[in-house]
C-alpha cells in the first residue's frame, strides 16, 4: 500500500473513495463535512436522511464508519467516519485511530483501490494536527485488509493547510 500526503481540495480528489469527517447525526455540518456534502450535491444528504431512518436512527457512533453513493464528487463512494471530540473528553487516541481502520475495512469491503482522507478531528474537534497525524499513519501502516479482501493500493491524507501537511510528512518520514 501506498501511502501519501499532499494538499488539496479532498472534493476533487480523483480517488475510488474519500472519507468525510462526519457529525454523528450524518446530517452534514461544517469544515470537511459541510465541503463533502456541497460538493456531492442533495442527493448526498438523501442518502444520510435514509441512512438515519433505517439502520443508524440513533446515527453514527466515534469511530465508526457508514458509505453512502459519492453523486457529484469525482469518487465512487463517500465513506463516513465520525471522530472523537477532544473538547467533549473524547481524548482516546485508539477511536481515532478506529476511524481509520474502519474505513479501510469498507473501502476493503467495497472493492476500492483508492481512498482520501481528511485530518480527521483535527480541527473544531479539538485534536492537535501532530497528534492526528502520528495516529492517523499509524492505523492506517498497521491496519490489514480482513480475510478474503484486497485492502486499498493507494491511501491519500488530502490535508487543506500547511500546518496539517507538514504533521503529515513529519508522521509518514517516522520517528
């Protein structure tokens, strides 16, 4: 598996799958959320509003993840991950680190060769850019695909800032 990260724009990343750092009510919201979901188009939000009405009523719990079609982005899918807010004493690095895992085990499940990810609570969520990086990289180095599965060949950290890019590299060049 490869993996990298650059800056840019995570809606126009041309990958099999990206994953969106989601509220727990998938309802959309601010941030990367708020940019997945302007950019899918309201079909995207349709699918959230039947993923509440059926199989996540209560919605998404920290650290978990759902996939929904991607609409309008340039991806296939659109993976939901909800991560931990550090300002709500959600400290835990192993469920954010669970946020990576298990979206690398849908993207497994769905069969795609490349996924994006977001600096997933790093910002309003409180999580300093290092700390998300250094957990990030590592589930994301120490995950395995589950039985029977080919996990992605192509893992991107797609990272709006410099602050966040460097976290990144510094993460990925190791200790």
């Amino acid at each position: 598996m490869m993996v990298t990260a650059e800056l840019g724009d995570i809606t126009r990343v041309e990958v099999d799958a990206i994953v969106n750092a989601a509220n727990s009510l998938l309802l959309g919201g601010g941030g990367v959320d708020g940019a997945i979901h302007a950019a899918a188009g309201p079909r995207l939000l349709e699918a959230c509003r039947r993923l509440r009405n059926t199989t996540h009523r209560d919605g998404l719990a920290v650290g978990d993840a759902v996939v929904t079609p991607a609409f309008d982005l340039p991806a296939r899918w659109v993976i939901h991950t909800v991560g931990p807010n550090r300002h709500r004493g959600e400290d835990d690095p192993a469920l954010l680190a669970s946020c990576f895992t298990r979206s690398l085990d849908l993207a497994a499940k769905l069969g795609a060769g490349s996924v994006a990810f977001p600096a997933i609570s790093a910002g309003a969520y409180g999580w300093l850019p290092d700390d998300v990086a250094r957990t990030a990289v590592r589930a994301v180095l120490s995950w395995t695909a589950p039985p029977g599965k080919e996990g992605p060949d192509d893992v991107r950290f797609v990272l709006f800032g410099k602050q966040l890019l460097g976290a990144f590299e510094r993460a990925l060049a190791g200790p």
